[in-house]
C-alpha cells in the first residue's frame, strides 16, 4: 500500500480538481510488495491517458473492470527477493489472466505475462510454477507495444 504525509500534500483549487480527491506530491511504500503502473485510455473520443498507482494485483484486475478503458501499458515494481541485488526492479506487462490458484484450491490467481513472455505472479510477481490460464483479462494494445519496442531501439 502507498502512503503519504501531511507535508506532501499538494493544494489544488477546487475549481479545477476532481470531487473528493486529495493531491500529493510524494507517496511511500507501507510493504516491501510489488506494485502496479496502470495506464488506460478512456473510450470516449479524444481521451487523454489516465494513469494510476496500484498496490496489488487484483485492484489492477478490478480497474480494468470497472472502468470503461482500453490497458494502454502496465507495469509491474517490485523488489530483489532473491540472491545479492538489492532494491526495485520492474518489468512492462503485456497479458494479465486469471487461473486457478494451485495453492488455495477455489480461488483465483493473477497471472501477468511479461514482454519477455515471462509469467509473473504472487506478492513478490516472481517467476513460479506456471498457473493455468483460464480468462484473459485485458491484453496491451498490440499498436502500443510497437511504438515502445521502436523508442526502445532508438
């Protein structure tokens, strides 16, 4: 989870911020979990990209049901858990599923699929014991992952 104190606040006029929202200039990890960039594309004409901070998995699978948005590009922070590298790594997503949970039998689990054709999952988005993909949950625009790879080779 994300957390933030009074002095990072940031004053935004009412005029121009959204009903309810707080602003803030600087936000802390509360756990040493990964977590999420998401960024969509409202499906009204001439939308901008909206961007959020996620801290689990399973807010990213919620948004993407929620709002009315095509996955313009996710990606994924999160810590060395093993051998001597410390710190923050991340990885650009391109597939999100679910499957079965091979752990808690009648639960679901998040599976992403990275660039790489990796699958990442738990709290921790590690490399595992493959789950069974049973329903797409969004899939990166393929126009989208074109236009990274080509800045990428720049």
């Amino acid at each position: 989870m994300f957390i933030s104190m009074p002095q990072f606040r940031f004053p935004v006029p009412t005029e121009i911020a959204a009903p309810g929202a707080s602003y803030w200039r600087s936000l802390g990890l509360s756990t040493s979990a990964a977590w999420f960039v998401l960024t969509v594309r409202p499906r009204e004409a001439d939308a901008g990209t909206e961007t959020y901070l996620m801290a689990w998995d399973t807010d990213v699978v919620d948004a993407l049901a929620s709002l009315d948005s095509d996955l313009v590009s996710l990606l994924f922070v999160a810590p060395h858990v093993t051998g001597k590298r410390r710190g923050m790594y991340s990885k650009q997503i391109t597939e999100i599923w679910e499957g079965p949970d091979p752990e808690n039998e009648g639960n679901n689990r998040v599976v992403m699929v990275g660039e790489d054709g990796v699958e990442y999952s738990g709290f921790f988005m590690e490399q595992g014991t493959p789950i069974r993909r049973e329903r797409l949950v969004a899939r990166v625009a393929a126009s989208t992952r074109r236009r990274r790879s080509a800045a990428n080779d720049d």
